[in-house]
C-alpha cells in the first residue's frame, strides 16, 4: 500500500512524501521516515475514513501536539495543517483560525468562535494551559481522556452488537414461521377435514391473523416505533426511564457506574488542567444523563456552602463506598484530580469484566430462548400432523 506523509524532518522542515508500506503501523519503521516526526498519513486509492461534515477533533489534536512536540508554534502549527488537509470543513475551520489568532485572540478564544467543531471541555482544557503554558500536556491529556472514553463506548457497543443480532434474525425467522409457513400447513388440516387442538390451534389462529393483517400489522409497528422515538427523546420521559432502570437490583447499579466513572475522568481531566471545581462541574452538568444532573445541582450546591466534594458528592448521589474513600484521599493530599482518573480508571476495569461476563452469559442464553421459541413452533406444527398420520395408519 501507499501512503501521503506530512512529516516534520530535522532542519527540513514539514515535507510531505510518499511511502510504501505493508499498513499505517508500518510505517514508522520505514527509512524514508528514519528521524522524522510524522504529522499525518492518509492511503492512496483508499476511502478516506472521517465522514464529511463532521471536524476530525481526535485527529486535529494529534496532529497539533505532534507539530507543538517538534517545536512548531501554535500559529505555524495550523498553517501547516490548512496547507495539507483536503477536507472543505476542516480547512475551513482551520482558515478561520488562523483568522482569529492574526486578530490578536488567544487559541482558546479561537476556538470557542466554533463551538459545533470544538466542545467547551476542550476549549476549557486549552484555557487552562495558557496560564501554565504548557499546551502540549494538555492536548496529551485531552486525548487520553478521549481514547479513555472511546473505549469504553466500543466495548460497550460491540457486547451489544451481537445479541441485537441475535434478537433482530430470531424475530424475523419466527414472523417467517408464523406469516408464511403456518398458513400454508393451516391449509392441509383444512383439507383433511380436522382441526388441530391445544396450542396448536392457538399457533393456527395467530399465523392467520399475521398473514391477513400483514401490511396493517407493518405500519402499525413502524407508528409503534415511531411513537417510542419519539417519547423516548423527552426528557422527563427519558430521566422516568433511567430512574426506573436504576432501581432493578443489578443492572442499574452497574449502568450508574459507567456513568459516575465518566463522571470522574472528566472531572479529573478539568482540575488536573487548572479549572477551578465549581467551573469545571458546571461544565459537566451537559454530559451527565438527566437522572444525575439533580444529584450535580446539589452537590455545587453544598460547594459553594463550604462542604469539601467529597461529602457533597455523597449527598448528590455521585458516588460509590469504594469512591469515596479514595476521592477523601486525594482531598486529604491535594491530589483530588488524580485521584478521581485513578476511580474513573478503577470503575473501567470493573465495567469491562462486567462486560465480558454478561457477553459470556447473556449470549447462550439468547440463543437458547430464541431456539426455544422457534423449535417451540416447529413442535406445535408437526404434533397435529403426526396426530393425522397415527389416524391414518
């Protein structure tokens, strides 16, 4: 494969090449590289990956700490990232930056200008380093936080990926069963003269009516689901609904902690940066689900009473026992933003074999209930017809 490299070169300067390579990880090793910061690579003749209309955020960041790292200022940093990136959105952005710094603005207030690109936690984070100076920390510490978060979210998406399959051809083979193949074997007890009895007629009575009704039964269900949309995306509905999850006796306690755990690393990112506590939950109440942002309320609350956050997170609800005792801690030895990526990093791994365990033992399950279900109706399909046979003979 071939690769387009912006590469900053000692007492070169940013170059952009071409390199042959087996894959991205590859080309580090390659000679052509040898001694070279690399900015950037895209594959020649591939799909590009990002999505159009959407800012490469993750991207933008690493690319800026890499040029910060190789001893580019921030102005000749998104110079050299407007000059090479092809994408119209993202060269707009940058263009406007670029603008906003040559008016005299700072990178933060730059960046606040374009907040559909750049989300106030990042521009919070930068804000913070320009009072220490230190924005190459900062970028490393953003995306830290959101390789942290991005993986999380994949674990959970992909544990759940496969029982939603599961489900969604499990359903289509049984509405198969039932619309199509049991109004055709409907049709031979018809010809017999006999009629199937028990559960069997019941299966009989419900594959008709799918089969007579069908696209009234389609349209209904897409209303249905339309309707759930729909209620779903209410906020009083959607903080009913979590309050309601979170009191079954297993999964809402496990469904709180990847909340709190966010809750945490973001929180720690924020102080660790320099943002004063009260600013930084401030910020936070937007990614908090609607059930947990009464909880926020009264812990900034009982801060601004004089309470340490440690008993206030407690009496918000945003805490666990273990969370506790180590966010007292960091308190104690003025470590609070450490400590609470420390929690956040110990609830990850708790989330992630709790993932694991549930993949382990939902799964089998799920494919027992759903063979249950349909070998349930193949059964409730043969029975009358060995019935018919045994008269028969």
């Amino acid at each position: 494969m071939e690769f387009e490299v912006t590469a900053i070169f000692p007492g070169q300067g940013v170059t952009r090449l071409r390199v042959a390579a087996a894959s991205v990880e590859a080309l580090a090793e390659s000679p052509v590289l040898r001694d070279a910061v690399v900015v950037s690579s895209r594959q020649l003749g591939g799909r590009r990956s990002r999505r159009r209309g959407v800012f490469p955020l993750p991207l933008f960041t690493r690319q800026l700490l890499a040029l910060q790292r190789a001893g580019l200022t921030v102005f000749e940093g998104l110079e050299t990232l407007a000059a090479q990136d092809s994408d119209p959105l993202t060269a707009e952005v940058l263009e406007a930056l670029l603008g906003h710094l040559r008016e005299g603005l700072s990178l933060s207030a730059a960046l606040q200008r374009h907040p559909e690109a750049f989300p106030d936690l990042y521009v919070a984070t930068v804000r913070a380093s320009e009072r220490t100076g230190d924005l190459s920390e900062a970028l490393e510490r953003y995306l830290v936080f959101h390789e942290k978060l991005a993986e999380l979210k994949k674990k959970i998406v992909s544990a759940a990926i496969y029982p939603l399959l599961l489900i969604a051809i499990g359903g289509l083979v049984t509405l198969f069963l039932l619309g199509y193949v049991v109004p055709r074997f409907a049709l031979v007890f018809a010809d017999s003269g006999r009629e199937p009895e028990g559960l069997s007629s019941l299966l009989f009575a419900w594959g008709g009516f799918i089969n007579e009704h069908a696209g009234g039964l389609a349209i209904a269900s897409l209303l249905a689901v339309a309707g759930l949309v729909v209620i779903a995306s209410m906020p009083a509905v959607r903080a009913a609904a979590a309050r309601a999850v979170w009191r079954l006796p297993a999964l809402g306690k496990h469904i709180r902690l990847v909340y709190l755990a966010r809750f945490y690393r973001t929180t720690g990112m924020l102080l660790r940066a320099g943002i004063p506590l009260k600013t930084a939950l401030g910020m936070i109440a937007e990614i908090l689900p609607v059930a947990l942002r009464a909880g926020l309320a009264r812990s900034v609350a009982d801060i601004e009473q004089g309470r340490s956050f440690s008993q206030a997170a407690e009496a918000g609800g945003l805490t666990t026992q273990v969370a506790l005792r180590m966010i007292a801690v960091g308190e104690r030895s003025g470590q609070l933003g450490e400590m609470l990526e420390s929690v956040a990093g110990f609830y990850d791994e708790e989330i992630n074999r709790l993932v694991d365990t549930f993949t382990r033992l939902f799964e089998p399950l799920l494919m027992t209930v759903i063979g249950g279900v349909i070998g349930g109706i193949v059964l409730l399909l043969y029975m009358p017809i060995f019935e018919l046979a045994g008269n028969f003979q």
